[in-house]
C-alpha cells in the first residue's frame, strides 16, 4: 500500500485519518485502494467533482497512468468536455441510449474532437 501511496501523491499523508483529508485527496486514496486488488475495470463518477483544477489533473493523470500501468479500463462518467478529454475514447449519451464516440488523441488539451460531435448530436 505505501508504494500505492507514494504513486498518487499521499504518502506524507499515510498516518492521517480520513476527515482529516481533502475532497482531492480522498479521491486520490479511492484510486489508490481501487489499485490493490487491480480489477480490469474500473468505475469513476465524476472524480474531479468538488476538487481544484490542479487536484482535477493529478487525478485525471492518476487515472490515466493506472490505464497504462496496468492494462486495465477505466469507465469514466463526467459532464465535462476538458475531463473527457483525457481519455482515449468518449462516449456520448443522448436521451439515454449511446449516440456517438470519437477516439481522443494522447492530447488531453485537444477538444475539437469532442466538441463537433456535441455539436453533431446538437447535445
């Protein structure tokens, strides 16, 4: 666990308890307990939620990296084009049935992507 730790940024913070933690940080030990038992998939509702930019990235990157690391999926559910972004591949729901997708490149700073298809779908 400390190695889980120490890769999403918490290891300094090993010895506290859990309202003593952030909302980011909280989220960070979810992913980090996620880590151990290394499922082939992953779910993440909206991780970034309630969190600052700066944390948002660390655990958009986090996410990102345990994808790579591990060989694994993560099931990424967001209301946001920027957090969508980092993923290879965007699903687009309308009127609850899947309505269109676009392959992201290793960019997360590329939208256009993900914004013709909104448009497209007019969404």
């Amino acid at each position: 666990m400390d190695e889980l730790l120490q890769r999403v940024g918490l290891d300094a913070r090993r010895g506290h308890l859990p309202h003593q933690l952030s909302g980011g940080e909280t989220q960070l030990v979810s992913i980090a307990r996620a880590r151990v038992h290394q499922p082939a998939m992953r779910q993440a509702d909206e991780p970034t939620d309630n969190v600052n930019p700066a944390v948002g990235q660390s655990i958009l990157q986090t996410l990102r990296d345990t994808v790579r690391e591990e060989n694994t999926s993560v099931l990424l559910v967001t209301h946001s084009p920027e957090h969508a972004a980092w993923a290879d591949r965007v699903c687009f729901l309308k009127d609850g049935a899947i309505a269109g997708s676009v392959s992201q490149s290793d960019d997360p700073q590329n939208l256009s992507g993900i914004y013709a298809e909104l448009q497209r779908l007019g969404i």
